[in-house]
C-alpha cells in the first residue's frame, strides 16, 4: 500500500486582507442569528419596512432595529430613500463574499475527500487479494 498524506493548504485559510477579515467577520456574525437570518430571507423577496419585517416575529420594535442594525453594519441591509417608510433592502455583495471564502474551503474538502476514496478503494483492493489468497490455501 502507498502512503497517501492530505497536504494542508494555508492559503486557503488566510484572508486577502485585514478589511476583507473584518468585513468576513461581520457577516459571520450577523448570520449566526436566526432573526437576522430570517430578516434577510424576506428581504430576499424585496424591500420592506421596518414593521412590515417585524410582523412575524414576536418582538418588539427596538428589537427588530437592533437586529437591523447588525446588518447594516455588516453591509447585508441597506435603508432605502422613501421618506415615509425608510425601506430595507438587501445587499448581497456581502453574501458573495462570504460563499466565495467557503468556497475555498469546499475545494480543499473535495480534494481531501477525493485522496480519502483513493485510500478506501487501495484498502478494499488489498482485503479483496488477501481474502483471494486465503481461499487458494
């Protein structure tokens, strides 16, 4: 049997900078929220209101505001220009960002996967010449 050994890719753990690490930072964390998270699927489907992104949660105002302030910081929610109801809406660069730094991570789970099947295949090959030589015994 061969050695086969997972070589560590560093790069794919580093950021490019320290204002893409604290942009990732910030996005990270404003997901880690269920709410949040929720709030951004219904502005998926577009613009809305502070109160109309209140309405399924059992929250008060000032808690849906600070939760909208979370996302704005990180760049996934921006206010719209309506000077009646001050509109949310989505931004997804911060979204791009954050899938395209998982996507690294994706790539080297692939390639560690693909040299793991390569070793399970090398091992059933193996069992299957000792169980082969034991018969002719």
């Amino acid at each position: 049997m061969t050695a086969t050994r997972v070589s560590h890719n560093h790069k794919v753990m580093q950021t490019s900078s320290h204002a893409e690490s604290t942009r990732l930072d910030a996005t990270f964390a404003a997901l880690a929220d269920p709410t949040r998270r929720a709030i951004l699927a219904r502005l998926a489907g577009g613009e809305a209101s502070v109160n109309e992104l209140m309405a399924p949660f059992s929250m008060s105002q000032p808690a849906i505001s600070k939760h909208l302030k979370v996302l704005e910081r990180a760049g996934l929610v921006s206010r719209g220009h309506d000077a009646q109801r001050r509109p949310r809406k989505l931004e997804a660069q911060p979204l791009a960002e954050a899938t395209e730094y998982l996507q690294r991570y994706r790539e080297y789970w692939e390639a560690s996967y693909a040299q793991l099947d390569a070793v399970l295949e090398e091992l059933k090959a193996i069992e299957k010449a000792d169980k082969s030589t034991k018969r002719k015994k």
